[in-house]
C-alpha cells in the first residue's frame, strides 16, 4: 500500500492545492519499508490527481484541499485524508496506529470539523468509492 503526505520541509503542507511535494511511502504490515519525497509535475489539478495515480498512491494525507480538487481524488479512486497538520513522520505514525482521528493536535486549525478530519463525511475523512456522502458523487450534493 502507497500512502503520501503532502509536505513543506518536514510538516503537512498546510493547503493541497499549492503543495509541489509529496511524501510518499510503501507501507507493509503497518509499517514503512520505504520512504521517498517526490515533486509533482506541475499545478494542474488534472495532472497531479493522474501522477498521484500513476504512482499508485492509495491514501493522500493533506492540509486543506479545494473542493473541485478533492473530488477529483475521490474520483481517481484515492482515500483523501484532509484537514491534516503536524509533523510529518508524526503524523504518518499516528496514521499507521490508527490514531489520527483520535488526536486533536492533527486537525488543521479553523477546519471547523469538530471531532472529525478530512474532507467528506464519515471517520476521519476516508473519503472512499461509495463511502461518504451517502455513496453519491460530492459534486452531486443535494
């Protein structure tokens, strides 16, 4: 499995939409076997959600993130983690122990969610294929 953070230096880089590198790592077992730090191409939401994909990147953890963009990820099939801050190695840690949700020092201040990160509904903010707003597309809220 292929996690990636959105970074700036070493912390969760506080918006998606503007963030040129990901932290990206395989994951086996609950624990990294390998860790890179990859650019991404350029910032064209199109491209970026396609590079993302064709690294096989299987959950994005990120700062805040646009709307059009996080449906766009939701729709390359990528769990989106949003709402996100800290340290990165920290965060991954906690993310990896099943912990993030339950700790308030990772949500991104002023996100407004209230005992929940992440863009979309349900824990933490997976936002999976038919998980979420009911199953529907985000963009076909009602």
């Amino acid at each position: 499995m292929k996690i990636a953070c959105s970074i700036e230096e070493s912390r969760i880089a506080t918006v998606f939409d503007f963030s040129d590198k990901l932290l990206v790592a395989d994951v086996c077992d609950g624990a990294n076997i390998h860790k890179e730090i990859v650019s991404l191409p350029c910032t064209l939401a199109s491209i970026r959600v396609g590079s993302m994909r064709d690294m096989q990147i299987e959950t994005l953890i990120c700062g805040a993130v646009s709307n059009p963009l996080a449906a766009m990820i939701w729709h390359a099939g990528i769990t989106l983690v949003a709402g996100i801050t800290g340290d990165t190695d920290q965060v991954m840690d906690a993310w990896l122990n099943g912990k993030l949700q339950d700790t308030p020092r990772f949500l991104l201040p002023g996100s407004g969610l209230k005992g929940r990160c992440g863009w979309g509904l349900g824990r933490c903010g997976r936002m999976r294929r038919g998980r979420g707003w009911g199953g529907r597309d985000p963009l076909l809220r009602q």
